[in-house]
C-alpha cells in the first residue's frame, strides 16, 4: 500500500500532525507493508499560482502550448503523487473557519481542467482520477460541529467539494475540536476515540 501523508501546520507539534500521524499508524498496522510519501505543506509551503501557471489555464490554446509544459511541471508532480497512492492522508487545522492558505495552493496545482478535471456532454464537471480513500484529520480550537457548534464550518463543505471534483469522492473526517480549551490529556482521549472509529471502518 502506497500513501501520500500531507500535513498542513507549520507547528511540529500541533494537535493535526499528531492525529495524522497516528491514522498513518493505524493503516499500516491495518496493511503492511506500506510506503509512505511526505509532502509537509506547513514545513515546506508549496508557491501560490505563479502567472505563467494562470495563463497556461487561461484557455485550451494556452494550456497545449509550448510554454504551459513547464509552467504546469509543479502541478504535473503533485498529481502524480495523487494518482499513484493508494490512501491519501490530509492534517489540516482550520484556520479563520476554512483550509489554511497552503492547503489551498495545493489544490490550485491539483485541480486542472482537462488533467484532473474533464465535463460531461452536458457541460458539468466530473473527476478524473480514480476514486481512493481520503482520510482527513482536522484540528480546530473551537467546535465546528455537532449540537456544541460555535462557529460555521467552511472547510468540510470545500474539501469535499474540491476533491469530489476530480474524482476523490471517499473522504473521511476526523474533527479534534475544542482543542484550545481541553487539557493534553482530553486531547489524547479525543484522538483515542477517533482512532477507534477509524479501527472499526478498517476492519468492516
């Protein structure tokens, strides 16, 4: 099994890093062996969209001319990396109620028309790529869902409609939240908890 482990927090020792990294611990104990791909957004943050990129989408003549090879050599790695795993797995916190902005220069280079993304004969967008799980560890000081909700949630609703876009349609959520009023030792039994629901869709 092939993994592709994205993390998102510039923190080494942020609560997303720690739950994604145990959700790595529980696929590879689920199916090993297992190789595992990094790319550490928070670490190594991606370029927001140059404008040799924009103008190589800017129309179809564009996007098949000479200069648009290069200017999408970024975008060409990222989704091979996408393709050729097996399991994505994504560590997010969310930031202001969304993605934080390094996500979202990922999926700029990752969303493509005509790479990632084609249309149907009536003109609506479908996915490209072949369906995989993507299991999403997300980490918010407040709470974003369920009957305690304090704050709207922007980041479940565009993640799954930005990779349900070019066919990642299996994605799954593991909201940490309240972190920033929870002791280490709430922290931990919350992961737990999350850790044991992923256990059991492993093994069904």
């Amino acid at each position: 099994m092939k993994i592709l482990h994205i993390d998102c927090s510039p923190r080494d020792n942020s609560h997303s890093r720690t739950l994604s990294a145990a959700i790595i611990g529980q696929l590879v104990e689920h199916a090993s062996p297992a190789e595992i791909v990094r790319r550490d957004l928070g670490r190594e943050p991606l370029p927001h969209a140059f404008a040799d990129y924009a103008e190589a989408l800017a129309s179809p003549a564009n996007l098949n001319s000479a200069q648009a090879e290069a200017a999408t050599q970024l975008s060409e790695q990222l989704i091979q990396e996408v393709e050729q795993a097996d399991v994505v797995v994504i560590g997010t916190p969310m930031n202001n109620f969304t993605v934080p902005s390094v996500l979202k220069a990922w999926l700029d280079q990752v969303l493509r028309v005509g790479r990632t993304i084609g249309f149907s004969a009536d003109g609506d967008k479908k996915g490209l790529l072949q369906d995989k799980p993507v299991y999403i560890a997300v980490a918010a000081g407040g709470v974003f869902s369920g009957e305690r909700a304090k704050q709207p949630d922007f980041l479940t609703p565009y993640l799954t409609a930005a990779l349900g876009c070019i066919g990642l349609t299996s994605v799954h959520y593991f909201p940490l939240q309240g972190t920033a009023f929870l002791s280490d030792e709430q922290v931990k039994t919350e992961q737990n908890k999350l850790m044991d629901e992923l256990k059991t869709a492993l093994l069904k």
